[in-house]
C-alpha cells in the first residue's frame, strides 16, 4: 500500500503503552514522552482522535501522568493483547490515517502496526516518539514496519505535515511546542 499525504481529516493518533512500569526501563522515556505530549497537543488543537492503549495497567500501572494530562479527551483502552487494534472498544472513528507513538516498538507497538496496515489503514511512524528496552529491538522493528509500509517520520515533521500552511489558526501554538 502506498502512504498518502498525512490529511488531518483522515488521521488519528494512537499512543501505545507509555506506562508508569516501562520509565525506568526505556532508555530516553522522558524524551518519547515529550515527544508524544507534543503529539497529543497537536492532535488536540486539530481535533484529531486520540486512542490510548494500556498494557495490563494492573501490573504495569497507567498512562505516565504527565502526558495522561494532555490526553483531552482521548479513548484509553486496557489490554492484554499485544496490539492495540485487538483491544475491546479499539476504533479509529472513521480515520483511515494513524499516527503512532509508544512503546515497546518491537512487540505492542509493532503488533498494533501490523494489524492496522492488514486492515489498509495508513500508518505513520513518530520514530523519536518510539522506545524498547533494547535500542537493537527498536531499531530492527522500526525498519521492519517501514519495508511492511508504513511511513516513518519525526514528530516535528507529522505536526507540519498535519498543518499544511503557517496560515493555519494553530501554527503558532504547535511551532511553540516543538521549539
């Protein structure tokens, strides 16, 4: 399947298990978190869905506290499925674009990747906004899921990428979150 241009209309962002067990464990945690607080804010200010999955949020605790406060909105999902698109209640709202963040990218995020591309859903990668326990893990899954078709990018890119134009109303306050 070939990617399109990411349309705001189209898209919606899934943030996969950025849970309170993994910080201590995920090197760079509090830069993907970062990175997906200024996702979640950029989908926000674009009224863009917002699906959060957490894996067994019993033993591995709930989404880090400081992006559950730019969630809005969004759909958090419990799981014990590895992918994010077999959890109870999983939906993409009619969007048929997705942006996903999270972590561990060899396994839940990888997963939820790979069942959303079988779908013919369009999958964007924030490959800074992606973390495993083992960098070689990351590495290998980000380029497995970029041969399997979905499109990697950078955080800053998507946000542009989701603006269009510095015209846009929210130009400024998404260029300030990634300054």
């Amino acid at each position: 399947m070939k990617v399109a241009r990411l349309d705001v209309d189209r898209a919606a962002l899934l943030v996969v298990d950025i849970q309170e067990a993994f910080r201590a464990v995920i090197p760079d945690a509090d830069v993907i978190t970062a990175r997906a607080q200024i996702l979640a804010r950029a989908a926000t200010l674009l009224e863009m869905p917002i699906i959060v999955s957490e894996q067994y949020p019993r033993g591995l605790g709930n989404t880090v506290a400081e992006l559950g406060e730019t969630l809005g909105d969004a759909v958090v999902l419990e799981k014990t499925s590895f992918s994010a698109a077999k959890a109870d209640g999983f939906s993409l709202a009619g969007r048929d674009q997705v942006v996903v963040c999270g972590i561990e990218t060899h396994v839940c995020v990888a997963q939820s990747v790979l069942d959303l591309l079988a779908a013919e859903v369009e999958v964007w990668l924030a490959c800074d906004a992606l973390g495993s326990r083992n960098p070689d893990d990351r590495a290998l899954a980000i380029e497995r899921l970029g041969s399997a078709g979905a499109a990697l990018s950078s955080t800053e890119a998507i946000c542009f990428e989701l603006l269009v134009d510095a015209k846009n109303p929210h130009f400024k306050e998404i260029q300030a979150l990634i300054k």
